[in-house]
C-alpha cells in the first residue's frame, strides 16, 4: 500500500515536466521565427548593398540610401513607406509594423573594412513579437543582419594573397619553421568541400586539420591583418599553438567565395618574332637553340664570374639557367619549356641607370609554344617557372610605356604564369588534399621562387589555374617578396622569415565590385 505522503508527487513531476516541455517548444517556434526573420533580413540587405555599392564611386549617399531602401521595401519591409530615403516618408522604423531600421554606412563603422571608402555596408535592425516565450518573460526577439560589398580600384591591400581554389584541402598553406609577414590581407576562397572534405569547424580558430587554409610546420606563424577563409582554417603537421601571432592575423571563417579579380586577357604572341641579340660577360651569345617554335630552349651556364645580358622578345623552349642572367626590360615570352634556375643562377633585371641592380621592370608571360604536342611531354609545351638558385631573384613588375602597344591590363605584372591548356587540368579528385606539394601533381603549371636572403622581388604573380609556392630560407638579409598572389593555390613559407610588404605602387590594382561579407 502506498505511503499517502507520496501521493500526488506524479502532479508535481507533471507539472515540472510541462514547464520543461513548454520552455522547449518557446524555443523551438520563436527561435524558428528568428531564423526565418534573420533569413528575410539577408534576403534584403544583400541586394540592397550591391545596389548602394553603384554609387561608392560618385560618394553619393543620398543615392545609396535610396537604392538600399528600395530592396529593402522590394522584400517585404517597410510596407508603409511612400519613398525611397530615410526620412519620415521612407524606410524608418515608424514605417515598418516591427519597427524596423535600416541604416546605410559609408565606409563601414566597423570590421575588415572599417574606414575604407571603396566599401558600403547596409544593416537592417528588426524583431518579433515572441509567443511562448512570453511564459519567461520574454516579450520580443531583436535581430541584426548586416552585409558589405565593394567597388574599389587600387585596394590590392583587400587581397594580397589570393587563393582561388573554390574546392580543395589546403588551398592555401603557411608552412616551415618561420614567419611570413603579409602587410595586406589573405583570402582563401575554398570551402574545402572537396574529397577528401576537411576537418574543422566554424569558429574563427584554425583549430581543425587539414582546413581549406592551414598552417603547416612547427613554428608556421602569419602576420596579417585579415585572414578570410570560405572554409574551415586548420594545423596539421606538428601545429603550433599561437599560428596568427601578434598582430592577430583578424581570421573570419565562412567569408563570401569570390572570383577571379582580373580575368586577364591573353596577350597576342607574335610568333615569328625573334628575341633581340644577347650578350654575355665573353661577348655576344648565340640564341639559336630558343629562337624557333621546333628548338629545346637555351641554356646559360658557365664558370665563376660569367653572366648574360637578354633583351624582350619570344624565347622557345624555356631557359635552363645556371650562372647570373640579366634582363633588360620589357615583355619576356617564355613559349614552352618554363625557367629552371638552379646552383649559382639567378635573376636580375638592368635598370634605369644601366646597371644590374633589379630595378628594371619586366614580364615574365609563361604559356604553350605553337608547336606543343599534348601527348609528348617535352620543352615545347608550357613548362614550370622554378627560380631556386644561390643568385636569386631581383626584378619590378612591368610598367607601361605610353609607346607601348600593350595596353594598361598588364600594369604591375610581374610573372603570369598561363593555364596550361594543352592538357587535361587534374581535377581536385586527383589532388585530393595535396595542396601544391603534389609531385606532378600541377604538371608544367607551379610557379616556384625560393632564396637564401638573396630574394627582392616586386609586384603580382597572376597564376589563376597555377600553384605558386615562396619559399624564403632566411640568410643575412633575409628574403623580401613585395608581391600580390592571385594563384590556384599557394603554399609561403620556408626555413626563415619572409617578409611581403605591401606598396600599392607596385602591385596590379584590384577592381574589387560586390559583396565581400
């Protein structure tokens, strides 16, 4: 027989139970009108931003308020409203049955992009009456939905290390046992969906492995003041704990995928032209092994002390480089076969003043030459540029001459590395989670630059199909790159420090148009 002090326990547990149930069902229907306000909200502010993004380049704000009111009343706010504006008869919140706000900020007040005139965000702040919750006390939900876009020129700060990989593993890698130090900002476009997927979960840490962006090394450390990544960020490989050192590298996982932000033409080769005669420190040098479609390529090599002296034009087949080359400079067409530097070679460009000291201004255009035959894999077909010699690298981007019947695109190249078309592109299946380390992997694509302190190069590598890979190794004077990346995929780092300054001056500008966050 049961104890009658125990009697009516079964209401009490009832009842508790019933709160409980209730609170859950509190969440479940007013957080799902969250959501779905939220959802609307995004709906609105997005077009909204690209539509007040028009007008950055005028600074008209009344026209970015207008343009940005419109979408918002084209998506079901601000019903009441008569115009198009933020005054009484527009998108205010006495216009709005939630009581709405829309506000338009040029620059951004906050974020990346705070300060920045080339950038526009929209915020729509709105709420909802609660039903359930109203049992806890709670009466009304807020929420805040924000987006930004652009429409810059010259901002190459917004992306000086661009990954455009929209897929894979490792698109973008920090590795060795240094610090790579980017002045502007790095963007890692791959949502690291491909197979095998990455590891990692979104919360503005790299705290997966093997993340769409990763640090590979044991101290692999970046200083940046913005990492965007669409996926995930992750360390593998013996991670280190503090990757993004001080300033914090501003990580933001989940960024808006973004495409090429040049979509370069491809220059007119004329074929039959010959490269101007050489010189060399024994007097002039034949060029008849890379003056024709059918030939191997040039080799310059020699004993201690030798040099050679090029000029602009088409060479076929590559150059195999050995002892120090000098450029002067121009536009340089390496038509099959690619730039192997190695032992004591190097690069150095003639400037200005006549002299070697790698101020000349000069494009490297690396592509197929007519002859490619896909099937043969010889120098007639595009080949890497690997620049890994004791000697260096020492060149400025191309600059245009007004007499010059190239027109502005190619401002500030300095290494354009073609997709190479005369073979089937591996897909990201094959590369799986390689990243650019895959032997062959990028056959005759990768574009490689690496130095012991004897690297001092400026300008933009544009590889859009391409791996690039900066390899600094430290020396005395340690390895400066003042360049822009915009490549498939990239892998920086090395065994010492490497330093990539930013000068707008010295790198391709971005026209940067749409949403960015």
């Amino acid at each position: 027989m049961n104890n009658r002090s125990e009697r009516g326990q079964i209401l009490v547990i009832g009842a508790a139970a019933m709160v409980v149930l209730l609170g859950i069902l509190a969440l479940v229907i007013d957080l799902g009108f969250t959501w779905m306000l939220r959802r609307a909200e995004q709906n609105a502010v997005d077009p909204a931003t690209i539509a007040a993004a028009r007008y950055i380049p005028a600074g008209d704000v009344s026209a970015m308020e207008e343009a940005a009111c419109f979408y918002a009343r084209e998506n079901g706010f601000f019903p009441d409203a008569t115009t198009y504006d933020l005054g009484p008869n527009g998108c205010v919140a006495a216009n709005d049955p939630n009581g709405a706000i829309l506000t338009v900020n040029w620059p951004p007040a906050s974020g990346p992009y705070a300060g920045n005139s080339g950038y526009v965000e929209v915020v729509i702040f709105s709420g909802h009456a609660t039903f359930f919750s109203r049992v806890f006390g709670w009466n009304w939900m807020e929420v805040s939905t924000n987006a930004v876009a652009a429409n810059a020129s010259g901002d190459s700060g917004t992306g000086q290390l661009v990954a455009l990989d929209p897929t894979s593993c490792l698109a973008g890698q920090i590795r060795g046992n240094g610090t790579v130090y980017v002045e502007g900002s790095v963007y890692v476009n791959s949502d690291g969906s491909g197979p095998p997927p990455c590891i990692g979960t979104f919360d503005d840490a790299c705290s997966g492995t093997n993340g769409a962006f990763s640090f590979a090394g044991s101290p692999a450390r970046l200083v940046t003041p913005q990492l965007s990544v669409r996926g995930t960020c992750g360390q593998n490989s013996n991670p280190y704990p503090n990757n993004c050192v001080s300033p914090p590298c501003g990580l933001t996982e989940g960024a808006p995928q973004i495409d090429d932000p040049f979509n370069l033409p491809t220059p007119t080769i004329a074929w039959a032209g010959v490269p101007a005669p050489a010189t060399s420190s024994s007097g002039p040098v034949s060029l008849a092994n890379c003056d024709d479609p059918t030939d191997a390529g040039c080799s310059f090599a020699g004993g201690p002390g030798t040099w050679y002296e090029l000029n602009p034009g088409v060479y076929y087949g590559g150059w195999t480089i050995q002892r120090e080359v000098r450029l002067n400079p121009g536009f340089y067409y390496i038509a099959g076969g690619g730039i192997q530097v190695t032992g004591n070679g190097g690069i150095l460009t003639i400037g200005p003043s006549g002299l070697p000291d790698g101020d000349g201004r000069i494009l490297i255009y690396g592509t197929d030459g007519p002859n490619c035959d896909p099937t043969v894999f010889d120098r007639r077909c595009q080949g890497t540029i690997s620049i890994a010699g004791q000697g260096g690298f020492k060149a400025r981007a191309y600059e245009q001459d007004p007499s010059d019947p190239f027109d502005d695109d190619y401002q500030r190249i300095l290494i354009w590395q073609a997709e190479d078309t005369s073979r089937t592109w591996p897909t990201d299946a094959y590369l799986g989670d390689l990243g650019c380390s895959a032997s062959g992997a990028f056959g005759n694509d990768l574009v490689r630059i690496s130095g012991g302190g004897n690297l001092d190069f400026w300008g933009t590598i544009y590889a859009p199909k391409s791996c690039v890979q900066l390899v600094g190794n430290g020396g005395g004077a340690g390895d400066i790159a003042g360049v822009q990346v915009i490549a498939w995929r990239f892998d920086i780092g090395g065994n010492g420090d490497l330093d990539m300054p930013f000068d707008p001056d010295e790198l391709s500008p971005i026209l940067s148009k749409g949403l960015v966050q």
